[in-house]
C-alpha cells in the first residue's frame, strides 16, 4: 500500500476553527483560534493545512484575512476551499501563497473557468470538490442539489483535465462514524482522491489507504483526541 497524507482540517466560521456535523451550521463546536490551531497540526508534522472558510461557503462575509495569516505564519503548505466563486478569487488565493485551491461550486457554474485555471496554474494546484449526499453533488455549502451523481461529475472533470479531487460524503462528515471507503476506491484507480468525512479510528485511515486514497483530510477525530496527528500518520504509512 502507497503512504496515505494525513490533512488535518481547519474549518472557520466567525473568525474561529469550528466542526460542524453533517454541515448542519447549528451542530457546530468550537476549537478556538483556526492560526493557533493550524500551528499546534504543524508543530506536529503536517505537511499541509486543509482550511474551509465556511462563512463564504454559506455567503455570509468571508475570512480571508485568517486565511492569510495562516498562510504566512504556518509554514507548511495550504488548501483552501470555500466560497471561491469566479476565477478572480481563485486566482488571488494561489497568487497569494496557497498550494492549492479547491473549486466546488464554480466548476460546476463555470466547468471553462476549471480549464482557464488549470492551463493557467497547472493541475497539481487545481482541486474539485465532490461533495455528496447519497451520492448525489451538492454545492453552495451543501445546501443545493446540484443534481449530477458522483461519477457522472468525476468523468466530466477528468475529461477537463482534473486530475486530483476532493471527495467527501457529507452524511458522514463530523460524525466520527467510518468513512465512504466505497466511492474513494471507485474513483482512486482514476485520479488522486483526497478523502473526507466521517474518520473517527486509525482503522478507518487504513482503509482509505487500502482504498487507494492519495490523502485524508482528518477534523473532528484529531480535535477530539481520538487519535494524535503522529499516530493517524503511522497508521497512514503502514
């Protein structure tokens, strides 16, 4: 089995690093400063930050200026994702210093902005987002059907040029449950999967390993102390 990278995840809503369950704003905990705690999954040994900015996801202001910060005070690389609605705003994050950028809705608004951007910054730095209910896409914070199954959207994108994702089952997401191990080993034998939503055991990172995921992204286990960042990158490895 190919090594799995551990992402841990910094979600920020209202200036502060939250988990939400099942993106249900009001099944949100809070995990105090999203800068100190992209330091503390730094400090132990993350090569990269996974930061949603949730306030612009759901169109309620943004938190650009955290993101900032994060990105020139961490020092390891960043993957930010929500409310990047136009090429503009894509384009200000990777110029900015972000490793990657991750497109949800806009690829499915706008799929020509996903080929602008990819001839522009290349593949490696371009993600898109498959977040599913049941299989079925969901966009705008996951608060909007966007009715494409999963693998009809992956197929369109690769098609693009796609070549990594971001694949996570919301009616999973936050509960600590397993992971969709199904869909990440279904699509894994054709791009690189990142993995995310419902991790609550080492055992769950070592399926999506098994499954062929090229990452996880890990919130609510590592904040709750299910498991250390250093064990989930053993588990990961092994």
């Amino acid at each position: 089995m190919k090594s799995m990278q551990i992402i841990p995840a910094v979600d920020i809503m209202d200036s502060r690093a939250v988990r939400l369950v099942k993106g249900v704003e009001t099944e949100k905990k809070d995990y105090g400063d999203p800068v100190e705690a992209s330091l503390r999954w730094a400090r132990q040994g993350a090569k990269m930050i996974h930061i949603v900015d949730l306030d612009a996801a759901l169109g309620k202001g943004d938190n650009k200026r955290i993101v900032q910060r994060i990105v020139k005070e961490v020092g390891v690389d960043v993957q930010v994702g929500g409310g990047v609605r136009n090429n503009g705003e894509a384009a200000e994050l990777l110029d900015g210093g972000v490793s990657r950028v991750i497109l949800g809705s806009l690829a499915f608004q706008d799929p020509e902005a996903v080929e602008r951007l990819l001839s522009l910054y290349g593949e490696e730095r371009i993600v898109v987002s498959l977040d599913h209910s049941e299989g079925m896409l969901k966009v705008r914070g996951w608060l909007i059907e966007a009715g494409v199954r999963v693998d009809e959207a992956f197929n369109r994108f690769t098609m693009l040029g796609v070549s990594r994702f971001l694949v996570t089952c919301i009616d999973r997401d936050g509960t600590l449950g397993s992971p969709d191990v199904t869909t990440v080993r279904e699509l894994s034998t054709r791009a690189r999967i990142m993995a995310a939503g419902g991790v609550g055991s080492l055992n769950d990172l070592k399926q999506l390993g098994e499954a062929g995921a090229e990452a996880a992204v890990v919130g609510k286990a590592l904040y709750e102390g299910r498991f250390t960042l250093p064990q989930a990158m053993e588990a990961a490895e092994s």
